[in-house]
C-alpha cells in the first residue's frame, strides 16, 4: 500500500512538472530530458508512469474538466455559474489546468491530441438543458448554442486576462456573467443568482470544511473521544 502510495505521488508530481513546463515552455520546447532534470527522477522512473511527452500532454488534458467545489444549488443556472467561477478561481493556482488551455490554443498540440472544449460545452449543456426543464430559461434560449458561445467567451476571457497586467479573472468571469444571465435567465431566477467573484472561493471552503467533518470519527471531537 506504502508503495502504491508513492507511485501515486510520484505520477502526480511528474504531471504537474510537466504541466509548469508546458506554461512556461509551450509544448514544442518542453522536453523529457528537461523535465527529468526538472524533477530530478531516472528515465527510468519517469517511463515508469509516462513513455513519452505526448502521453503527458494527453494526461493534462484529461484533467482539464473538473467539477471541484461544486455542489447542488436550488438552481441549475446557480450550479452552471458556479462551474464557470470556480474554473475561474482555479485555472491561475492550479498549472494542470492553466496548461490544458496552453495546449489547446498551440497549434501543434491541438492538431495532436485535441482540445478538451467540447467535453466543457457538454457539461453546460447538460446543466442548462436541466435549468430548462425547470423553467429558469428564457423562452429564446437555445442551451446548446448557449454553452457553446459561453465556453468561447470564457476562453477568451481567460486568455485576455492572462495578457493584462493586475487583471483578475475571478473578476472577469464575474463581469462576464453579468453581461450574460439577463439573455439567459428568467427574472425570477436571475435575481436570486450569485456571481461574486469571491463565490469560488467560499464554495472551496465550504467543501473542505465538510470533507474535515467528515473525516472525525464518530464519537469523536477535535481528534479526541467524546
């Protein structure tokens, strides 16, 4: 188990070295001989868990769509902002997923392994086909056509933000939604819709807190019997 442990952490590592030399680098500079140096492990130790910089670069990307921090809201559209916010919040701390939006804009690497943008697209579909039936939408709305300029625009946002001295995407995203709920979201709904741009951030909280709780024993308080 120990060591299943280690491997564990040690393809962890690997990846999120790799996703820094894909920031830092783009994917045609980033080398193996690079990263090894980076990360200080053998060959040997790295083809354990990668063979190759294409199979890094696919495994980047394969952690591109996550859900973290979210949780069930009253409303979909709620659920559909907070996706939006939390990515937000993350993308600039975590460098697995500002490096699979670095991947999916290089030329080179799109043309390999693709971009993980419509598996995004299908994630707010779902969630805006959901606040349809619910009747959050405006009539016009085609959730659809919706995600699908809405994952668009956030790229774009994100990749504005990045160029742009102090600018802060949680912000921005913030800014954004409010441009976008009142062609999206019937009255009722959108006046009870929260896009702060510290909402990310206490949903983050909210979980970890709960994930503590969880992790008491019962019968048990501040790590001693009750």
């Amino acid at each position: 188990m120990a060591r299943q442990e280690r491997a564990i952490r040690t393809r962890r590592a690997i990846l999120e070295t790799a996703a820094e030399m894909f920031n830092e680098l783009g994917y045609d500079a980033t080398t193996v001989g690079g990263l090894i140096e980076r990360i200080q492990l053998t060959r040997g130790g790295l083809y354990f868990h990668f063979t190759s910089k294409e199979q890094l670069a696919r495994a980047v990307l394969d952690e591109a769509v996550t859900t973290d921090g979210a949780t069930p809201q009253q409303f979909k559209l709620q659920e559909w902002v907070d996706l939006g916010l939390l990515l937000a919040y993350r993308l600039p701390r975590e460098p697995l997923l500002s490096a699979s939006v670095r991947l999916s804009v290089d030329p080179k690497a799109r043309s390999l392994f693709g971009t993980r943008w419509p598996d995004w697209i299908a994630v707010s579909s779902e969630l805006l086909y959901e606040a349809q039936a619910r009747g959050e939408l405006l009539p016009h709305v085609d959730p659809s056509e919706t995600a699908r300029l809405f994952v668009g625009a956030w790229t774009g946002v994100q990749l504005v933000t990045e160029a742009l001295p102090d600018a802060d995407l949680s912000e921005e995203i913030s800014a954004l939604f409010a441009l976008v709920l009142p062609n999206v979201a019937c009255s009722g709904v959108l006046a009870k819709l929260e896009t702060s741009p510290y909402r990310a951030e206490r949903l983050l909280a909210a979980v970890g807190s709960a994930h503590l709780v969880t992790a008491t024993l019962p019968g048990q308080a501040n790590g001693r019997p009750a």
